[in-house]
C-alpha cells in the first residue's frame, strides 16, 4: 500500500474511534479543517524553547486499577495500562457504532446504565459521548495536534497522553437526547446537566471539573465530564463541593 495512503487512512481511522467535537477541551478532539498529518503513536513531540508548560514533574501511577484513582496533569498512567475489565454499556450514544469509545470498566459501565435509567425515570433523556480513549489513541490525537498548532497551543485543549481519564475507562462525556451540545459549553445550564449535578453521585459518579475549581482540577469546567469513583466517595465529594484531588488531599494542579 503507498506510504500516503496508508497515513491518511491511519488518522482517518484514530479521530474516527476516538470522535470529535466542537470543544477545545481536553476530553474533546478538536474538529480540524487541515489535512491530517502523520503522527508518531509511540512518542509525544518535544517541547519546543519557547513552550511554558512543564512536565518534568508527572508522576507516574503505581496503582492505575483502584476506583479512585488520580489522574490529571501532575499524575499519569503507566504508558503500558490497559483496563482489564472493559465492557460495553447498554446506554445510547450519540453514534450507532460499536467503537471502542463506547466502553467502560465493568463497575463504571454497569453504575453508568443505572444513572441513565434513574435519569429516564425522572424524565431526563441523556446520550453518550465518549467513554474510553487508549494510550496509543491518546498519542495519535496529542501528536496530531501538535503538529497542527504547536506544543503549547495543542496543551489547551488536548491532554498529554497517560493524563486523560478516559484512559481509565473510568470517565464517559454525556449529553442530552437531542444530541446537542455534546461537550460544549452550551451544555450548562441544561435541564441534563442541572439533573447530573444533583443527582449523579447517586449512582457513584462526579462531576471531574467543577465550576470555580479550575486552580486545583487544571480545567474548565465540564459539566459533560462523569468520572466513575463509587457511590461513598462521590457522594463526599459533591455534597461538600469539592474535587477528587481536595477529596485525596493532594497538591492543585494549577494552570
């Protein structure tokens, strides 16, 4: 197969299972309008002299499997994790194929199913977004990036790659029935997004990125974005207004 067309169909193939939407934010692809380029999966380009991010102190998690694990951008998981246990849910998405992203840990899938079904009770149709995202999709996606718009550009939207909950299979990006909104900021305010944040620490899920918390979590707020943690700990962290990273009394991330 010629070189050319073996890269296009490569990164036709990464942005299709890891999906794309309108948000530049780190659990959203950004919708490109240039040509795909190719991307290094087993490598994350270099900073470049004029970048002020620094990454020198991540830390690499030694436990990836506990439910409350954390990961942000001051801890990440070991490039070689992949989740054991991961299953689909019996939830709608906002697309009918069967993609990788649709999946979630066993417990995270299962709680998810029942946050959708207490949600349909209650009158409120929600959707899947994106669910997991692999180490080496993750990669593709933040080269990609990068080679677009630069190292430091690219860290305002994209997460480096082991730094994304969705590698976890523990977090999952939701919207509601009309499909709209999915990982937009237009998604505050929402009759979905007010019933998640009164009610998804019923069946063991947080809201990540909190509003007023973007010091500490290292994002925006993300009323989209549920991270799988267990009912107890969920139930502390949103009665008290705080996020997973005040809950495990560790350092904020800052920006």
């Amino acid at each position: 197969m010629p070189k050319l067309l073996f890269t296009i169909l490569f990164l036709m193939l990464v942005l299709t299972t890891a999906g794309c939407s309108g948000n530049f934010s780190h659990n959203s692809e950004k919708i490109v309008s240039k040509p795909p380029v190719p991307a290094n999966k087993s490598s994350v380009p270099r900073k470049n002299e004029n970048s002020t991010q620094q990454d020198t102190s991540i830390q690499v998690i030694s436990d990836p499997e506990v439910i409350p694990v954390l990961v942000n951008k001051k801890n990440k998981l070991p490039e070689s994790y992949n989740p054991s246990d991961l299953v689909f849910p019996d939830i709608p998405f906002t697309f009918k194929e069967k993609l990788p992203k649709r999946e979630m840990r066993t417990e995270a899938a299962d709680a998810i199913e029942k946050l959708f079904a207490g949600a349909n009770q209650d009158g409120v149709s929600l959707l899947g977004v994106s669910a997991y995202r692999s180490h080496e999709t993750q990669t593709a996606l933040f080269n990609h990036y990068v080679s677009m718009d630069g190292y430091d550009s690219a860290l305002t939207y994209s997460a480096l790659p082991g730094t994304s909950e969705h590698e976890t299979g523990l977090a999952i990006d939701v919207t509601g029935g009309n499909g709209k909104c999915a990982a937009e900021e237009c998604f505050e305010g929402t009759l979905e997004a007010e019933w998640l944040q009164n009610h998804a620490a019923e069946y063991g899920f947080i809201i990540r990125y909190p509003k007023g918390k973007e010091s500490i979590t290292g994002y925006k707020y993300e009323p989209w974005h549920l991270r799988y943690v267990g009912e107890a700990i969920a139930k502390e962290i949103m009665n008290r207004g705080i996020t997973l990273e005040e809950y495990l009394n560790t350092t904020p991330v800052n920006h």
